[in-house]
C-alpha cells in the first residue's frame, strides 16, 4: 500500500482513500470500511462521477430547453409586434373613415340648410291666399 500511496517515476501521488479503497476491493468482497470510518470509498467516487454526469447531462438538456423557450418567445415577440403593427394600420383607416365620414355628415347638412333655405324661399314668392279655382 505504501508503495501506491509514494509517488512511481514521474507518477503522482494517489489519496490514501483510493489506495485504502483499491486493496479493500481487491481483498473484500464488500467494502464497508472506509464508509464506516468516515471516508469515501472509490465506489463513492464512481457513485459522484456518475451522479454528476447525470447532472451534467440534466443541465444540458435544461440548457436546450432553456434556448429553444428563448427562441420560442422571441418568435412570439416578432409576431406579436407584426400583430400590433397591423392593428395600428387598421386603427389609422378607421380614423381615417371615421374624419371622412364626418365631414360628409356636414356637406349633407349645408345641402340640406341651402335646400330649405331655397324651399323657404319658393314659398315666400306663392302668395299667401290663392282663389279657389
């Protein structure tokens, strides 16, 4: 064990958890010790590789989904300013056709003044009483 822990020719060092880790399986079929004496055994460690490699590969996904939402939403946005554009563009016709219409309404209503006015005027000329024929 010793001579796992001491550094071969340019090799590092390994912890003395994985060294300990290392002989116990090798030597025992289950291994507990290093569990009950507090320290992480190497299956731990594979245990955290695979458990963080999983996370990783959740992240990744929620990374994915994250965009394609980016996406999504930024698609919404453009159609909804399309959307907003259009309603502008009808609401200027409206008012448009609203102001026309309106001044329409005042030519009608001068024609119809004028129109009385020449009525009014025809029947002033018709003297008031007219022998009976």
């Amino acid at each position: 064990m010793e001579g796992k822990i001491n550094a071969h020719d340019g090799e590092e060092s390994k912890d003395v958890a994985d060294v300990v880790s290392e002989v116990l399986v090798q030597k025992t079929k289950k291994n507990s010790f290093l569990a009950n004496v507090g320290m992480k055994s190497s299956s731990a460690c594979k245990d955290n590789i695979e458990s963080r490699c999983e996370l990783k590969a959740e992240l990744e996904m929620e990374k994915q989904t994250s965009s394609d939402l980016r996406v999504l939403v930024k698609t919404q946005q453009v159609q909804i300013e399309a959307q907003q554009v259009q309603m502008d563009d009808m609401m200027k016709k409206f008012q448009k056709s609203k102001i026309a219409r309106a001044r329409q309404e005042d030519e009608f209503k001068k024609k119809q003044a004028e129109i009385d006015a020449l009525i009014k005027g025809l029947m002033s000329m018709i003297p008031a009483s007219l022998p009976p024929r």
